[in-house]
C-alpha cells in the first residue's frame, strides 16, 4: 500500500510539473510574433510620376533586312517624369537650418549587359541583337554606369530618352525578344 501511494504522489507530481511546464510555455510565447520590415528612406529632389515607374515599350515587327541594312531599329523614346522638384533641403539634423540647393539629378540604367558590356541584352529567341538607351544628348547609357548629371529645375522636369534594337556583331537570327531595364535617379 506504502508503495501505491508514493506512486501516486509521483505521478501526481509529474502531472503537476508538466501542467505547470505547459502553462509557462504558454505564458512564455503569449502574444508573441514577429514583424519584417521592408523599405527606403531618402532624400529626394523630386517625386517620380507613378507613369514613368514601370514602363512597357514594344517595338513593331523589324524586318531582318532592314535591320541588317540600317544596323538599328526606328528609335523608341520613353520619359521620367520627374514632378514636384524641390531645389531647397532643409537640414534634418539642425532645424531651420539648410544644407545646399539641390543642383543635378544623374540616371544609372542597369540591366543585363550584351557580351560587349555597353549593351542591354536582348533575351529571347532573336540572336544578334542588344538594346541601346541613349539621352537626349545623345550619350549612350552602359548597364550599371551613372550617365552625365543634368540640371535640375524647379517644378516638373522630363527626362527624355530613346531605345533602339542594334546588331551586336553576332550573326542575326529572326525571332521574339524582351529585355528587362531597371533605372535609379540619384540627387546631388
């Protein structure tokens, strides 16, 4: 009999350590979670007009002669639209103060480079052809490098630029072609 009931208290005593093992965890965990955040804060000059973020340019069909002939397709051109420039920045860190006026604003477009490196590849079943990006000057834009600064204005301010298909000097097979470009505007 001695032995049943110190069997009995044993397990009456597990019973009680593991309940009140559980009810802690509980306690431990209550309310819990977690939270991811994803995001950028910076400073900017000027607002990007919703339109100009994600752009879908198509080119008409280009007949393999015609490009063999020319070297490049009709020009596409595309605008930034920049909107609500601000050339004043006032100075987070010392209030009323200001740090000096917004000046230039320079374009990086980055992508895929063709295998000279100063195109964007043109993926798909065409063989032959890259993308060139090139600004209203006329400067050809290289994948992953800063164009020229350009003056800012107050205000709203379009930045103008043209996409052409061009031979890549690998010979040329008809096909579909993409090419996906990602651009960054930095204020100085």
């Amino acid at each position: 009999m001695k032995i049943l009931s110190r069997l009995k208290v044993f397990c009456a005593f597990i019973l009680f350590a593991v309940s009140f093992d559980t009810v802690s965890a509980q306690q431990l965990y209550q309310g819990g979670g977690r939270v991811t955040l994803v995001g950028q804060v910076i400073d900017s000059a000027c607002a990007l007009d919703a339109n100009s973020i994600y752009q879908v340019i198509e080119f008409d069909p280009l007949p393999m002669g015609q490009l063999i002939r020319l070297g490049e397709s009709a020009p596409r051109t595309f605008t930034l639209r920049l909107v609500k420039c601000s050339l004043v920045r006032p100075d987070p860190g010392r209030p009323g103060a200001f740090l000096p006026d917004w000046q230039h604003v320079r374009v990086t477009f980055d992508g895929q480079a063709d295998s000279g490196g100063k195109l964007f590849v043109a993926a798909g079943s065409t063989r032959g052809l890259a993308l060139r990006i090139t600004d209203g000057q006329g400067q050809q834009s290289v994948p992953g490098v800063p164009m020229s600064l350009m003056s800012l204005s107050g205000g709203d301010q379009e930045l103008r630029y043209t996409l052409q298909m061009v031979g890549n000097g690998s010979p040329m097979a008809v096909g579909s072609h993409r090419a996906a470009v990602r651009f960054r505007l930095e204020y100085f």
